[in-house]
C-alpha cells in the first residue's frame, strides 16, 4: 500500500541535496571564500601542473630521438649476422601479427631468410590427423592417435622433426599440413633455426591436458633435430612463457617489440644461450657475449 510519510520524506530528502548543492556550488563560485594561502597552494599547483607538463613534452621529444637513434643503428649492428641461414616461425595455438612483423623486421638486416610461418592447429584435430596419416608409408601406427594419449608424444616429436629437416617436410607432414595447421605460408624443411611462439589461448577443459603434452614433445623434438629453437613474446605477454620456454630447454627473448629484444633474437638464433629481455625469469637484456655469427663477425 502507497505510504503518503514515506513519500513525503523522500520529497523532503531530495530538496534538502538539491538545497545543499546549490549553496556548495555557489561556495565554489565565489572566490571570496578562499583565503590568501589558499590561492598560493592552487597556484602553486598550476605552476607545477606546467612543469611536469613540460617535462613530459621533453621526455617524449628524446624517447622519439632514442627511438630513432635505435632504428637507424639496428641493421649495422645486425647487418649479416645470420647470412644465408634459412629461418621458420612457428606459432602454437594461435597467430600473432605484431610478433610476425617483428621478427621479419628483425632478421631483414641480418641476411636471415625467413622460410615459413606456419601456425599449429589447437586444439588438435587428431581424428583427422589419423586419418591422412593411415596411407603414408611407416605412419599407419598413428591409426589410433586419437585415442590412444601415449601416442602423441611419438606423433608430435617425428613431425617437428620432418617439418625442419625434411624437403617440403617429407611425406608425413605433406599428409597432415590441412589438419595440422590452420594456416602456412612458404616451404618446410632444411632450416637451420626455428623461432617458436606459445600463446595460453582459451582450450576447451578436454583439450588442455592433450594440447601441452603436444606441445611439450613437439618443442623436443625440434631441439633433438639440431635446429637453433627461440621461444619469443611480446614484453606485455601475459602469462609470461619465458618459464615455459626454460622448462623446454630453450633460449627465449621476451620483448620481441624492442630494438633490444630483436638485437637478442639475433643473437640467439647466431648462437647465443640464455633468456633475454625485460621482467622476470630472464637473465640480462642482451647476451653479454655476443657469438661469432655465421658471417664470421664478431
């Protein structure tokens, strides 16, 4: 039932704020109220408002310089670092066009040639990897990969191990390029280096367990191929797979997006070991001894 004291109050209440903001309002207003030391304080404020508006202007104007010195710097720096080595990119789970860009802008001056990006499929469709592997020569066993767990460790080591050392990746990896990648551009095989990038994309809760153990094994097989692995991320990746990339054995660099992080891959990919970058679980920003790259340079 309709209260008519509850009303009224309410009324009463919402005049009372309207009353009291109008007179605060006023207050503020009228610059009367302030006293000497008052109007010191807030212009004293404006003053220091300037001053670190200014400074701002002047940070900014020598990070544009820095960054300009450092684009201008790089390619000598880099300049044939890695001549006529043959680089793939390997992306796990999901693609990332920024790190693409920065690693291709990164090996450009170091005579590097990237010849793949290719992207793994995640979560895995292994019923159809099974499938296209039952009539390739010495890969029938994998009939049951989809389910049988204890042969995926086997099935992802032997492909990370074609996809780098054999031509076009051999007949394994021609058999499951459309189920096993949802996207590839150039040709496997014959690399010397791989740079691998690992994203914590949303699985399905079924998928979890089998897509890390995948990818566990394939890193592994990669490194007992005898290719140079280097796990990058951008310096905002989060989570963080710089402890990842450790527990695989890898060299990792964790701020692909700076001229520093890119001068690391470099030096990673020519030979240096170690985690590089800016945060935590890395080492130092740079290797602190540069390798002979395979140029010959020091």
């Amino acid at each position: 039932m309709f209260d008519f004291r509850y009303h009224a109050l309410s009324l009463a209440a919402v005049l009372i704020a309207l009353v009291v903001g109008l007179l605060l309002g006023a207050a503020i207003g009228d610059n009367s109220i302030f006293s000497s030391a008052e109007r010191s304080k807030l212009d004293q404020a404006d003053k220091s408002l300037g001053q670190a508006q200014a400074a701002d202007a002047a940070l900014s104007g020598d990070l544009a310089l820095r960054e300009q010195y450092e684009g201008d710097v790089y390619p000598t720096i880099v300049a044939d670092e890695l001549v006529g080595e043959r680089i793939g990119l390997i992306f796990l789970g999901q693609d990332n066009n920024q790190i693409d860009q920065y690693v291709h802008s990164a090996l450009a001056p170091s005579g590097a040639q990237v010849e793949f990006d290719a992207v793994v499929r995640e979560p895995l469709e292994l019923s159809e990897i099974a499938s296209a592997l039952a009539s390739v020569p010495g890969a029938s066993g994998y009939a049951n990969l989809a389910s049988d767990p204890a042969l995926l460790a086997p099935f992802a080591e032997k492909a990370a191990k074609a996809l780098v050392s054999e031509p076009d990746g051999g007949a394994l990896i021609r058999a499951v390029e459309p189920s096993l990648f949802s996207s590839y551009v150039g040709g496997f095989g014959a690399v010397g280096a791989i740079v691998l990038v690992r994203n914590d994309g949303s699985l399905p809760a079924t998928a979890i367990a089998q897509t890390a153990a995948f990818e566990r094994a394939f890193a592994t097989g990669l490194v007992a191929s005898g290719v140079v692995v280097a796990g990058v991320q951008l310096t905002d990746t989060a989570p963080s797979q710089v402890s990842w990339y450790s527990q695989q054995q890898l060299s990792s660099v964790n701020d692909v997006d700076d001229i520093a992080g890119r001068t690391a891959l470099v030096y990673v990919l020519a030979g240096a070991r170690g985690s590089y970058g800016i945060g935590s679980g890395v080492q130092s920003l740079l290797p602190s001894t540069l390798p002979t790259g395979a140029s010959g340079k020091q």
